[in-house]
C-alpha cells in the first residue's frame, strides 16, 4: 500500500512538472511572438516599402498559404525541450529576422511584378455590397461552398470590439485550410464523437479558423433581406476554446462571437445597429458562467472546452422590410500560443402567426411562430392552457409574448371573430340496467353489487354516473355496450336499495345536461354475522378482530403505606367468548407516582372470540382504576381530557399512557405545564403575569 501510494504521487508530480513546463515555453514563445512575429514582419514589410493596402491585400492573398505555415512552424518549434534552453531564444529570433528578410524580397519582387489584371483589389471580393444578397440563399452552405458569404481572415488581438478590422487587420479571403467547407460524417480531432463537424440532419457546415494556434482569427459575414418568407433567421454553431490560463486578461483568450444587425435602407453603413438580444460571445475562460454551464472539457483536465452543436432562433417580424447583417468571428489568443475555431450552419423560417379558420365546437386555434422557447397568452375566452405555441379560444382579441433563447421578446396581436356556439347534438337511448348482489360475506358481513348497462347510442362527450344510494361511480364518455361496473363491499342488511344511471352529454354535472337516464331496484343479502353481546351495557362500537392489542390503566390502593414499592391488590382480567378463554391476572408495575402505579400488559385476542370481557378487581381491599384504555399493538395511542365547563384542555395522555397535566388560573389563562415521568410528575413550564388590574 505505501509503495503504491509513492508511485502515484511520484507520477502526479512529474505530470504537474510536464505541465509547468509546457505552460512556460507557450509563454516564451508568445513573448517573443508578440514583439517579433510573423504579422508584425509584415507590417513592417509594408511601412518600409509604402505598400498601399490595395498592394498589401494582394501581397498577403498570395503568400496566405505560406504566412500560416510560417505561424504553425514557429509555434511547433517553441514546444520543443531545447526551447528551455536560454541560447535557443537566440535562435528562434535569427528565424524570425531570416523570415523579415524573406518577405522583405517577395515584397520587393510582387511589387516590381505587379499587375493590376493579375490581382484585383483585395476589398473587390465583396464589390457587390452591403445589400447583394436579398434572400437567404446558402445561409446554411447548402451549396458546399461560401457564396452569398464575405470571408476575412486576419490576426488574433485583444479585441473589445469583437472583430473590428482595425484590431485584427481583417481582410477578405476566399475559402482556405482556416476557412473550410466540412461534409460527411466526420468528428473534430480534437473532441472526437462528441462533436460531429456537420450538425445533425445537416449536409455541409463551415468551419471557422484552423485547428492549431498560431495567432489568427477569422470572419464570416452576409446580408440578407428579411420578408414574410424567412422571418425567423436560425444559425447553428458549436466551438472549441483552449484556456490559456491566468497570464491571459479575458479580451487576449481565445473567444468566437455573434452579431447581427439591422442595415440602412440603402445599407450605407454596413455596421447598422446591432440587435442586443441577439448577441453572443464567449471567452475561454472557465470562471465564465457560459464556459461552465454550457462547455464540457475535452478531458477532465484539458485547456480545451468545446459546446457541441447549439440552435439559436433569432425572430425577425420586426424587421420584415430591412436589410440585416450577420457576423460570425472566432479567434486564436492575443499572443499566438493557444487555439479557437468553430462550426457553423444555418437556416432561415416562416414565422407568420397562424389563424385557424374552423369553429368547429365552437373553438378556433391561433398558432404563435416557431422560433421560440416559450409563450405566454392573454386574452378573451381562453379555451385550456395558455403557455403553448398555440391555443384554443372562441374568437376576441389576444396577445402572445414570445421569448427566444437569446432572449429576444416578440409580441404577436390577434383579433379574430367570434366563433357561433353550435351545441352538439347527440341521442343516448339506455337499453337495460341489470345488477346482481353476491351472496353474504361472513367474514366482513359485506356484499359485491356486479352490474350491466346496454345502450343503442350516447353522446361522444360528457359522462355516464351510477349511484348505489349514497355511493357513486364516475366513467367518461364514449364507452362500448355492454359495459360493466362493480360496486366493491357494501353493508349486507337485507333492504330493499335502488341503482341509478345517468349520461350527461357534458362534464359538468347539472339537470341542464343529461341526455338519458335509468333506475332500477334491487334487494340486498341478509345480515351473516351478527354479534353476541353478553349485556345490555357492553359497548357495541368496540368491535376488535383477532390480533395483538396493549392493555393499560393506574390504579391506587386505598389506604395503602407511604414506603410500599408496588400494589398487589388491583388487577385486572381478560376473559373471551363468555368466559371460555380467562388470561392471567394482569397486574400493575413500574414506580408509584403520586400513589399511582401503571399496569400495562400486551394480549392477544384469539381468533374465533366472539366477545370480551376486562374485569377489573381488586385481591383485598379498596382500589381504584383510572385512565383504562386498549388499542391495538400495530399502531400508537394517545387521548385528551377536557374541563366540562370551560372545555380546555386539562391532561394530555402519550402513547405509553403518561400524562401531561395543564393549569390554568382563575381567568383561564394557562400557568403550568406539568409531566407525569418515572421520578415522578415533573413542572415543564411555568408563567406567571404581574399586570396589576384597576
């Protein structure tokens, strides 16, 4: 046991050790990334040699491919052991000047070779506009591609403003290994089956960003018009975040983020205003209350989260008529060193509100648009819930909230026409009603009423209610003739009863509603088991079955000495059916408690007793009995005792046949509490009230 002990702890220890150390070269290398990389060399390429950014656009379009090979390979070189080594940074700073050096030649080159046919304007991708797309064709990339889409792609940044050109450098690209068309069946590298890298039911998705660090960030953006047709704009997405830990502030993690907004008229300003409600962003930090409830680790004790895929419905009525824009972005972390990408997909839906024209029963329904994750109506003649999608009413006018998941509320107005009441008619004709009484039972003197009732025709809706005098049975409507019912346990005492039957063609039980009715007689079985009481004073309610029962009273010696210990005079007898059966005299034990001492004895009744006999007695002299009680073993007992005048309570007597004994003063207020125990009765609680009276 203390071997294993040590070898785990030892094992622990070198793992925390291999992660310290992979944490610190990701620091040294994201140091020097942040001062020497890559994009800083090409910003500097483009100062040096006055590239205007029509040339720079071009320059990086071209060598796009080679940049984030470039990225990736300094990344992979700062996770290796040498990289500990202080002499290495030297190294890795003379490859990054080796690479200023390169890029400063193909700029020179590029420019010396440019030519306008060759290389359009960068920003040209998109010349079509703001406003290009006014449906919502390939929102979902249905086509396999990113048509009707504007991809960018540029440098990861802190970022407050999620995505701004001027942070990340964003410039238009086409598709490529960090902007990807995913099909098939495929799982993510990283998470595996749990995340699909096609949403379920889905044919194509786009994934945004590659699959390793390297300081990028990408975006996807598009417009679309909305009309009556796609009122409900649908986006599906799932991430993968890795956390970079505490050295990273929140706006340097790694985040993807949503926006959408609402264009000019003439989509001048393609940034619009954005509708709040349907924002999202995500950092990866693990202390954020969506990164908790709705990310999962890869592995317990991974830096990488991931949300599988997610639905959001954003309802768009409001804008119907509007050109809308929405953003999707997804970063790397501010220094290089840790990952983010994401899996998108989309749809567009009709979300009109729907009037049912039927008034078939008098009801009509009205159907909120989908989208929505709850409802609540209010209104006119309500017809059931009022929470659904959609309801029931009459006619009148109503309102339904809808709330979306984003939290986007939406409210919808009807005014619809009352619905005609048009009853339904039905006919109900009762063939027969037949019911048969069992014979006697002697155990429990109890009878079962079997029954049958036949109709040619009832109502489609309402109830049918049989009642066996004071007894009633309740069956909702339709049922199939015959149909048969049983009354269970009724009192067999020889009189003559009567069965009723009655349909209503309503559930509401009123004269105004039944359809057809019957009645018929019937004599019940005569009495089979009937008591033998041995006097005219024996009481008749107490009627115990065979079993086990606790006996218990007090009982005092009458002029008995102050120093006895236990009274031997009083006892008390059982006896069963007239005598034939006499138990032990039961006699009293326990302590004396102010002169009163407990008899309590646990019998059996035999089984055949016909009745029961407690004498209670005395060997010698008088004594006198109190609180007598019986009850049986299975369960507890406890009784009250009342003053006869002002009706409080005086004793309360526990299970085990103790008292508790209250007092009260001349106006009835209660002083005392006192509690018969084996030392004798105990005060438990004591007031007094010093108000002077005038």
């Amino acid at each position: 046991m203390n071997i294993k002990i040590t070898i785990t702890l030892v094992l622990s220890f070198l793992m925390n050790c291999l992660l310290a150390n992979n944490d610190n070269l990701i620091q040294k290398a994201e140091n020097i990334w942040v001062n020497k990389g890559i994009h800083q060399v090409l910003l500097q390429v483009k100062t040096d040699l006055k590239m205007s950014d029509k040339h720079y656009y071009a320059f990086r379009n071209k060598f796009n491919s080679a940049i984030s090979a470039d990225k990736q390979e300094f990344f992979n070189k700062s996770t290796q052991s040498d990289f500990l080594n202080d002499n290495a940074l030297s190294n890795y700073q003379q490859w990054l000047t080796q690479k200023q050096v390169y890029y400063y030649s193909e700029a020179q080159r590029f420019l010396n070779e440019y030519i306008d046919s060759d290389y359009s304007d960068a920003s040209s991708a998109m010349s079509a506009g703001p406003c290009a797309h006014s449906n919502c064709s390939n929102i979902g990339f249905e086509a396999g591609d990113i048509s009707t889409w504007e991809a960018y792609q540029g440098d990861a940044c802190g970022d407050p403003g999620f995505g701004s050109s001027v942070c990340h450098g964003f410039m238009p690209s086409g598709l490529s290994s960090r902007i990807q068309i995913q099909s098939g069946p495929g799982f993510d590298v990283n998470v595996g089956p749990a995340l699909p890298v096609v949403s379920p039911g889905g044919s194509y998705s786009l994934r945004l960003e590659n699959q390793a660090n390297g300081g990028d960030a990408s975006k996807i953006a598009r417009t679309f018009y909305v009309d009556a047709s796609n009122s409900t704009y649908v986006y599906k997405y799932a991430v993968v975040l890795e956390d970079p830990g505490s050295s990273h502030a929140d706006q340097d993690k790694p985040y993807f983020s949503v926006r959408l907004f609402v264009l000019e008229d003439d989509c001048s300003n393609p940034s619009g205003n954005q509708i709040e409600c349907a924002s999202y962003t995500v950092f990866a930090n693990p202390s954020n209350s969506e990164l908790q409830n709705n990310f999962k680790q890869v592995v317990p004790g991974s830096p990488l989260y991931y949300r599988g895929w997610t639905e959001v419905a954003i309802p768009l009525h409001e804008y119907i008529g509007k050109n809308l824009r929405v953003e999707f972005v997804v970063s790397d972390c501010a220094f290089g060193g840790h990952l983010g990408y994401a899996y998108l997909d989309g749809e567009c839906l009709n979300s009109q509100p729907i009037i049912g024209v039927s008034c078939a029963g008098g009801e009509r329904t009205l159907t909120a648009p989908n989208g929505y994750i709850s409802y609540w109506w209010s209104g006119e003649d309500i017809k059931g819930s009022n929470n659904g999608i959609s309801i029931k009413t009459g006619g009148g006018k109503h309102k339904v909230i809808a709330t979306s998941v984003s939290g986007c509320v939406s409210e919808f107005v009807f005014d619809v026409d009352t619905c005609p009441y048009t009853p339904v008619v039905s006919t109900c004709n009762i063939g027969s009603l037949v019911a048969t009484p069992s014979a006697c039972n002697a155990n429990g003197n109890t009878f079962d009423l079997n029954g049958t009732i036949t109709f040619s025709s009832m109502p489609i809706t309402g109830v049918l209610i049989i009642s066996n005098g004071y007894l009633s049975q309740l069956y909702n409507l339709p049922l199939t003739s015959p149909f048969n019912f049983t009354f269970k346990n009724l009192i067999a005492d020889g009189s003559s009863k009567s069965l009723k039957a009655v349909i209503y063609n309503s559930k509401f039980i009123s004269s105004s509603f039944i359809s057809c009715q019957t009645t018929m007689n019937y004599t019940a079985p005569a009495a089979c088991l009937t008591p033998t009481l041995p006097c005219s004073t024996c009481l008749s309610s107490f009627n115990p079955e065979p079993g086990k029962y606790i006996i218990s009273a007090w009982v005092k010696e009458v002029g008995a000495a102050a120093d006895v210990e236990t009274y031997t005079n009083p006892y008390i007898q059982i006896q069963f059916s007239a005598g034939t059966t006499v138990l032990p005299n039961m006699l009293s034990s326990g302590k004396i408690i102010e002169g009163w001492q407990r008899v309590f004895y646990e019998f059996d009744i035999p089984i055949g007793a016909t009745d029961i006999k407690i004498v209670l007695g005395s060997n010698a002299g008088a004594v006198l009995f109190d609180d007598i009680r019986i009850h049986s073993a299975a369960g507890s007992f406890v009784s009250y005792v009342y003053d006869p005048v002002s009706l409080k309570i005086v004793a309360f007597l526990d299970e085990n046949n103790f008292a508790t004994l209250y007092e009260y003063d001349s106006e009835g207020v209660l002083i005392r509490l006192k509690k018969e125990t084996e030392r004798g009765i105990m005060t438990i609680k004591e007031t007094r009230d010093n108000t002077q009276k005038r």
